[in-house]
C-alpha cells in the first residue's frame, strides 16, 4: 500500500516548506489523532540519539531547577487538561532514560532514511491503548527528497510518532546569542513537532476557531506567540517565548487555540 506521508519541519534559519512525501510504508493504524485523544490511555516519549547527538538533559535546567524535559511534558499535559480521558505522559528527564545508538555515519537524511532507523531501534510500537512517540537526534541534515534542508530542526513523519531532531542545527541556534537559547531551541522544537504529530494545526484534530496559518506555511497556527506559528524570524521569536516564559514560570507555548483543538476534540 502505498501511503501520503506528509512531512511537517521547523526551521529556524531560513524559508523551509512542508513537503509532501510519498513512501510505500505502511502506518500503524493506531497511530491516528482520533486514537490519541480518544482511546489511548498512555502516552510513551521514547528517546534516542545518535552517539555524540545527545540531547540536553541532565544539568540543563529551566527556572528553579525544573528539568528541560519538563517542557515537553507539560505542554503534551496542557493539550489534554480537561478533557474526560487523560492519559498517562511518560517523558524521559534524564540522560539514562534515554537510548545511545551508534553512530551512523550520514550527513544527510531522508524521510526514508529516519524511518527505516526507528524501525531498527524503537522498541514501543503504539497499540489501542498505548502511544509510543519515537524521537530520535541525528547528525547531519534533513533531505526532504529534493535536496538537503539545512536550516531544518526537526520534522515530524506525518502519519506516524516518528520526530527527528537534527542536534548540529539546534547547537547552531547558540551562536551569538545567549546560552539558554539552543535548550530553548530544542524543547520548542519537540513540542512543535509532537505537536503535528497530534494533529495540530487542522492536521487531523478540528479547528474550533479558524488560526491556521493562511499564507501557505502548512498546518501552522497564524499567532507569532504560539510553537506552533511557521517561525520564519527563528531566533528572535524564540527568545521572544524564553522570556515570557522567565516571566511567567508558564512553560506552555501553545496558544489558547491550540489548546482549544486538543481540549474539545
Ligand atoms: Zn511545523
Ligand atoms: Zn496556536
């Protein structure tokens, strides 16, 4: 069977576009936007990376000691409170948590590509009841298929819980600004791309108010203070959300439309 895979990226350095994808994998039929908010009951972030490719972690943290992971976790909270079924999210915090897989050697990396390595090395396959997210960090850039993407962060495989993060890119976004910023970058990166994953914007889960960006960006959201905005002013943007976020100890970075989607679907 031949399936649409539809390829949602975050860049922060330049123009990007979501890039349609075709591949001849098939999809878990669990893994749908209608089965995360209506029948699973847990939410698993399995994480791995490339050896060298490390993701922040232990050491890195936000506010009072709060561990950068719980970024995640809380804004994959935030899209669920109030709603009748809340799963358990099980997000890793610490290195050991995480799986060291050996270095792979590519400098660039296709849909295909990333695929085929979390087939090899994920170990949660999402079922009625349990959704394993798959989060890899590679070396190298994306190749959307077409050519490399080198102002690419991260891309979520559409159809499926499979995110790439690209650690080169996220160590760039430290240069010449502020050292907080390449933790930022990644965190913000991860809630984006789990965020599609889900089914943000109009990318499976309704809209309650039209906010879907409207200038050709993709399943975005059209308010420059949301993740889930096409972030074409990257770094500024981003040092916009670390400081509200100082300010405000809120670590959520969806904006109230977003949460909306999640909440009343
Ligand atoms: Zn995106
Ligand atoms: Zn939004």
């Amino acid at each position: 069977m031949r399936l649409f895979l539809l390829i949602t990226c975050l860049a922060f350095f330049g123009c990007g576009k979501d890039e349609d994808v075709r591949s001849s994998r098939s999809l878990n039929k669990y893994e749908t936007t209608k089965n995360y908010f209506t029948v699973s009951t847990k939410l698993t972030v399995e994480v791995a990376y490339e050896s060298g490719q490390r993701p922040y972690a232990d050491g890195s943290t936000i506010g009072a000691g709060i561990p950068i992971w719980q970024i995640l976790d809380e804004n994959l909270n935030a899209l669920y409170q109030g709603r009748a079924q809340l799963p358990v999210i099980v997000v890793p915090k610490t290195h050991a948590e995480m799986k060291e897989l050996p270095v792979q050697g590519k400098t660039s990396w296709t849909p295909e590509d990333i695929l085929k390595l979390s087939e090899k090395y994920r170990t949660g396959r999402s079922s009625a009841t349990e959704t394993y997210f798959w989060v890899v960090f590679l070396d190298g850039v994306f190749n959307d298929g077409k050519k490399d993407q080198p102002s690419t962060v991260g891309v979520s495989l559409g159809g499926t819980t499979v995110v790439a993060i690209f650690k080169e890119v996220v160590r760039q976004s430290g240069m010449s600004a502020a050292g907080f910023v390449p933790l930022f970058v990644e965190q913000a990166t991860l809630v984006h791309e789990i965020g599609h994953a889900l089914g943000l914007v109009d990318n499976g889960l309704p809209m309650n108010e039209a906010h879907k960006d409207t200038e050709g960006h993709g399943a975005h959201c059209n308010n420059d203070k949301c993740v889930m905005y096409w972030l074409n002013e990257g770094r500024s943007d981003l040092i916009q959300f670390a400081i509200r976020m100082n300010q405000t100890g809120n670590v959520v970075m969806f904006d109230q439309n977003c949460l909306n989607d999640a909440r009343n679907f």
